[in-house]
C-alpha cells in the first residue's frame, strides 16, 4: 500500500456499527477534479452504549476492522480520521459576543474578533467545544444580517451557537481510535456531518429536517435560513425497534435482527395478514411461525413512536411550517422498508432518503446507502477542513461553518 497524507479518512463509530470512508480529496473547488471515493469499510460495532464507549477494547477492535478494510479496498494507508461523536451527552447552547467599530466599515477582522468572542464561553471541567457556529449578525441593532462585511456602524453582535460534548466520552473514543493505530485529527458532530453529505444548500435555506435512525439512538437536525434552529438526540433507535421484537416474538436478538431486514416493515398495512413466517421455537431446534403482519405491527409501533417524539420536538420549536423542503432520513434505520411512508404520514411533509454520492467520483456505489451518511460527511468535512487550514491542521472550533455549507454544493 502507499501513504500519503492528502487522503481523508471519515470514521462514524455508531451504537451498531461501525463505517470508515476514505477519499481522495482532489483539486480545490472550481479547479474541475471532483472528490474521488477510495475505499469503504464496515464493522459490527462492539463496546458502545448509546454511542459512547463502554469497553475500549471492543471498540478498538470494531474501528481497526473498518479502517483496514477501508484501506484494503483503497490501496492507501491513513494516519489520522476525523471521526464523528453524538450521543446524549451533546449539548447545543446559544452564546453572544460584541465588539466595538467605533463608525467605520466592519472589516472580516471585526467579524472574526466578534465571533471570538462569541465562542468564548467557560465550559465546565467535564465538557469540550466542538463547533462554535455563527448564526447571524446584528448591526447597531439591526438584527437578521447575514454578512455584516462592508457596513458602517458602531457595534458588531454575533450569535453563535456553541456545541459541547462530555469530555470524558470525546477522550474515551480518542483512545480507541489511538489504539487502534490512528490519531484524531478532529472530532465532529455525527449528524451534522450527515447534513454535508445529504444536504443541499438550498434545502437549509428554504428549510429542511433530517433525522438520523441510528442503532442505539435517532438524531435530528433542523434547519432554516441556513441556520441551526433544533438540534435532539433521543435515546431509542434501530436496535430499539430489534429488541421490541425480541420481546414480542420470544426470539434471540440476532434472529430479530434478521427478520427485520428480511421480513420487517414500518407499516403493518403492507404486510400480508395470510403471510407466514419461521423462527425459532422455545425449545432448542423447534420452529413456529407467526404472521408477518405482526412483525410488522411490532416494528410500526415504535418508530411510530420514535418519530412521533421528533414530530412533539419539532413543533415545540414552532418548526414545522418552516420546513417546506420537508425532512430526509438517514442512518441504517432509514433503509427499513415503509419507513419513508410513516414518516410521510407523522409529519405530513415530504420526506426522501438522504443518500451520499452527489458531486463524488470512484466507488461511490459502495457509499450510496443512509448508513454511510455521516462517515462520508466526516471525509468531506475533512477536505473542506485542510483546505481551508492545510494538511494535517488540528482544530477544535469552527468559526465560518455557514460559509462551509455553501460551498459544499
């Protein structure tokens, strides 16, 4: 294998698996060489509770397992990733900084300096910076701006929306990716990175929601104006929907899982009520069957649930008449069949599925799927990320991430 340090790998360590992408990053923006697709590599996750690791060894083992596929596949070796962290534990706070411009015109420094001091929020002990994201701009009191560059005026406001994760669960993963022979090179959002992948810029200004069905948790992000208006995480997922089976029809949790992909369905009116189907008995080698209706009944319930909740967040936050653009699912929970339809019905709004690929070259067939969303959106944040900073820079904030999402497209 070769190395080279210009290769982006993303890694999305998730509560039931674990993804690794790598990409060549290719020319610049505008310079005609798209990013091209190397290798991909996935991994039963072992050692996560809730997305946080829980036994280090297990986890490093998963991690390990994904990178090397992914650098089999791709002929390429990497050093560093940047790796993607959610979990309860995130917390998404607002913060407002001011600074003085005495009557000129505000300068890119002045927005630079106001945004400093913004994110300069004490933290306690137990909990670490993110992104510090700018949301928008008052001048002189003259709230809604955009980009303030060019105005005259005497005093500069930034909000900036601050987004923290537990400490301990960032350092934890930092050492089962270390462990595993790699070093992070910047820790990111899960979901967030999701959007960059899935997302277009126009959907974020009209309006737009995705919801990430992990394994062990659903994410939601929402946003309008090209802002961050809501950001959850609930604890139930994926693998929430396979233990309900395992409950309901008395069957190990690795038979559950098959019928789901096998069998499953989110509405129980797509399923054929004459229809059966095996599984196991309660003695051991015995077989019974049940109704595939039933599976079906036991696997809508809970992401009817499980969607209903985001629905109750969503219009807590007056945002539902502000997504015209509707909502887009992602993770492995979004590739369940039905599930588009019920979330049609929740929301009543247009709902697709967010599949990563636009604008890739190479294997981008391995990658077009809503669980790999987030790792493909780790490596493209990575592009932008050394573009904008050099190869191999470790930043912990990021001070112009709407400008980011613009490009992106």
């Amino acid at each position: 294998m070769i190395g080279a340090p210009r290769f982006v790998a993303g890694l999305d360590v998730g509560s039931t698996k674990t993804c690794a992408v790598i990409i060549d990053p290719g020319a610049p923006s505008g310079e005609g060489m798209q990013p091209e697709v190397l290798g991909v590599g996935n991994a039963v996750t072992d050692g996560l509770r809730n997305r946080t690791v829980a036994n280090i060894e297990a986890a490093t083992e998963s991690i390990r397992s994904a990178l090397r596929e992914a650098e089999d596949m791709a002929g390429v070796e990497v050093t560093d990733v940047f790796a993607g962290v959610g979990g309860e534990h995130i917390s998404i706070d607002p913060s407002i900084g001011v600074v003085a411009i005495s009557g000129r015109e505000i300068m890119p420094r002045d927005i630079e300096n106001v945004n400093e001091v913004a994110q300069a929020v004490v933290l306690p002990p137990d909990r670490e910076i993110l992104h510090a994201i700018p949301q928008d701009y008052m001048v002189d009191g003259r709230a809604g701006i955009q980009d303030p560059t060019g105005m005259q005026a005497t005093r500069l406001e930034s909000e900036v929306c601050v987004i923290s994760a537990g400490a301990a669960a960032c350092q934890n993963l930092r050492k089962a990716i270390d462990r595993a022979g790699y070093r992070v090179e910047e820790l990111v959002l899960s979901p967030l990175a999701s959007s960059l992948a899935v997302l277009r810029d126009d959907s974020r200004l009209a309006g737009t929601a995705l919801i990430e069905i992990g394994g062990g948790s659903t994410e939601v992000l929402a946003f309008k104006d090209e802002r961050l208006r809501l950001a959850s995480t609930l604890p139930w997922g994926a693998a929430t929907v396979s233990n309900d089976i395992v409950k309901g029809l008395g069957v190990p949790l690795a038979e559950a899982e098959e019928l789901k992909a096998l069998y499953g369905t989110a509405q129980t009116r797509r399923a054929d009520p004459n229809e059966k189907i095996g599984i196991s008995g309660p003695t051991p080698g015995g077989r019974r069957e049940v109704s595939r209706e039933l599976l079906a009944h036991i696997i809508e319930q809970r992401l009817d649930e499980i969607l209903g909740i985001v629905f109750d967040e969503l219009e807590a936050k007056h945002l539902l008449d502000d997504l015209p653009r509707g909502v887009v699912l992602t993770g492995g929970g979004a590739e369940l069949d039905g599930v588009l339809e019920l979330a049609q019905e929740v929301f009543n709004l247009p709902v697709a599925k967010g599949l990563p690929g636009s604008g890739l070259d190479g294997v981008v067939e391995a990658i077009r799927r809503p669980d790999c969303a987030s790792a493909v959106g780790l490596a493209l944040y990575g592009r932008h990320r050394r573009m904008e900073n050099g190869v191999g820079a470790v930043l912990r904030t990021l001070s112009r991430f709407k400008g980011l999402l613009r490009e992106f497209f």
